[in-house]
C-alpha cells in the first residue's frame, strides 16, 4: 500500500481525505505531517490557493522521498474583489484568530446590502511527486455572508457563510453535511483520479 503524506498537523483534515479516498477505491496508507515531526512548516508565500498547496505539497514529498498532498483554502468575497483570499487565516493581522478574523470582516460588510454580501470558498488541492510530477485541482462552495455568526461547529469562517440552498451556515451543519459539500471535500475528490492516475 503506498503511503501518502498530508501536508497538515490537522488530524481532522487527515481523518476526511482518508474518508474521501477510501469512498474513491482508494485506500492509501495515508498519516499527516505529525508523523515526521523534524520537517518545518512552508511558509505559504504564493499568491493563489494553488500556489501554496504545490509549494507544501513539493516540500514535503522533497523532505520525505514520499508522495504528499497539500491543500489552501479562504474565503473569497464579492464585494471586496476576492479577499481575504489567501489572506483569510490572517486577515486581523495574526495567523489563525478566527475571532479577530470574523469580527473584522463583518465591519467591513456591516453597510453591505443583502444582494452584494455574496461570497465563496475555495479550496485548491495539489498532489507532488518527490519525482517533481504534481496534479492540482480547485473545489468552492458559493453563498452568502450572514450579518452574525451562527453554529458552533467548522472554524474559520464557517459561522457566517451560509452555502446556496442551505437555511444554515456551515458551523450549523453536521460534519458529515458540510463534507458532502464543502470546497474542500470536492476538491480533494476531485483529486482522487490523479492519485489513482499517479500511484495506481
């Protein structure tokens, strides 16, 4: 069985892309970043989601001789011309305070009528060979930005994007609902044929 390396110390994001690919016909020994824990962290210097996940998922598959998978993902908002974007995990200013995170996008929209608070997210997925092959492939999820966060499940920005045809946002939705439609499950399906592709 070939072992898969995912580029996240995130042993949530591991458990789903084991599901995703095993529902695929594809049962990977796979295990997260965690498992080679003298490897640093990239830094995700790209300026598109698709930049970042090939510069992790290189790094890693250089630093392990393994193949790995990486993904990026933010929310991208209409009516700010795409951002946060890349920037959504530091969007306060400090990487990872969802808190400061929400609090300032919500000012940022506060006079934002309904019909313009349209927002999605997006996910882009890559897998990289130590050999320099890579596949990458994108995944989003479109909704609308609620006024105040609600739910208590996700992260990030799940409390206020409320997906088209959902009466919930994502932090309202069961895990297993929001897989079945999140930017990153269709992502990392839609992935799942490189890896069949590239490893068999």
């Amino acid at each position: 069985m070939t072992r898969l390396i995912l580029a996240t110390r995130n042993a949530g994001k591991v458990t789903e892309l084991r599901a995703i690919l095993a529902e695929a016909g594809l049962p990977h020994d796979l295990v997260g970043a965690d498992a080679y824990p003298d490897i640093p962290d990239v830094k995700e210097t790209g300026v598109t989601f698709a930049e970042n996940a090939l510069l992790k998922a290189h790094a890693l598959a250089r630093a392990t001789g393994l193949p790995a998978v990486a993904d990026d993902s933010g929310l991208c908002v209409d009516v700010l011309g795409g951002a946060p974007g890349v920037f959504s995990a530091r969007w306060a200013g400090r990487h990872g305070d969802d808190q400061a995170n929400l609090q300032l996008l919500l000012a940022q929209l506060a006079d934002i009528a309904e019909e313009h608070r349209t927002a999605h997210f997006a996910c882009a997925a890559a897998l990289a060979l130590p050999d320099g092959t890579h596949r990458v492939v994108e995944g989003r999820l479109n909704g609308v930005l609620r006024h105040a966060p609600t739910g208590t499940n996700g992260f990030g920005y799940d409390p206020i994007l409320q997906p088209d045809g959902e009466s919930r946002t994502c932090a309202e939705l069961a895990p297993e609902e929001k897989n079945a439609i999140s930017h990153r499950g269709k992502a990392f399906r839609a992935l799942a044929p490189a890896v069949r592709e590239l490893l068999g």
